[in-house]
C-alpha cells in the first residue's frame, strides 16, 4: 500500500461526500456538512493511493477549549481496510494537535458501533459510555479521550 498523507483542502468535500455512505455501508453524509472542509481543512487530512481517494480524516482544534482537539469523521476505502490507514490518519493528526499545544484528543461514536469503539480502545483511549442524551434526548453516544503526552 503506497498511501500518502496530505492536508485536506476545502475542494475535497465533493470526492468525500460522494463515498462516505458507501463507505460507512449507511447513511452518514448529513453528518458531514461541507463547512466541516470549509472552515476546518487545515486540521483535516487526505490519503490518496495512486491519486485515487483511500481515506480521510476530519478533525479540528477546538476553539474553546485551548488543550482539546477533536476528531469527528474517520473514513477508509472498504478495500483497505486492515492495512494500517486508519491508525495512520489518526497518528498524523496526534502529531498536528500536539504540534499546536493541545494535550488531548476527543472522538465520539453511537454506541452500536462495535468496530470504532474497539478501534479507539486499541488507539489508547479511554471509553465512556454510552451517555444517555449525549447529542439530545434519546441520542446516546460513547465518548472518548486521549491525553497526547
């Protein structure tokens, strides 16, 4: 797998959008609004394997909160997966966020899906959950955190 790592630009949103219910196997992209590209690309990051799309990872600094960084959206190409990409996007953005002074990293997920949670306990970061009403009445999510030093 000859995948490279790049930052994201805001004209990626089109090539995303258009895989990412196909990739996640559901209905995800109206979670994935383009003001995610928009206004946080610098954060964001592309893995491109012979200029085709493999993967991507949309994360942003928090402005609030001065130690915090978050990811919110990891996708890999079905046919990749197993091979590391995933662990690499998030590793790359570690060193992005402790490069801008943040000392920790938050993620959340629904509590059915046993593969993130199992990804990020294998990433080191602790789990929490499911909160009842995370994102609203009746919306329960499992939340995550990793300190970066």
């Amino acid at each position: 797998m000859d995948v490279q790592l790049r930052q994201a630009e805001p004209a990626d949103y089109d090539r995303i959008i258009t895989v990412a219910d196909e990739w996640w196997g559901r209905p995800v992209s109206a979670i994935l609004p383009r003001l995610f590209l928009d206004h946080f690309f610098r954060t964001s990051l592309i893995a491109e394997e012979a200029g085709s799309l493999a993967g991507f990872l949309v994360g942003l600094l928090s402005d609030s909160d001065p130690e915090a960084a978050y990811i919110h959206f990891l996708g890999v190409a079905p046919e990749l997966r197993g091979a590391g990409l995933a662990r690499k996007l998030y590793n790359r953005f570690f060193s992005l966020a402790e490069a801008d002074g943040r000392s920790y990293v938050r993620a959340v997920t629904s509590p059915q899906n046993a593969t993130s949670i199992a990804f990020h306990g294998a990433m080191g970061f602790s789990v929490t959950g499911p909160v009842a009403g995370y994102d609203g009445p009746g919306v329960d999510r499992i939340v995550f955190h990793r300190s970066l030093s």
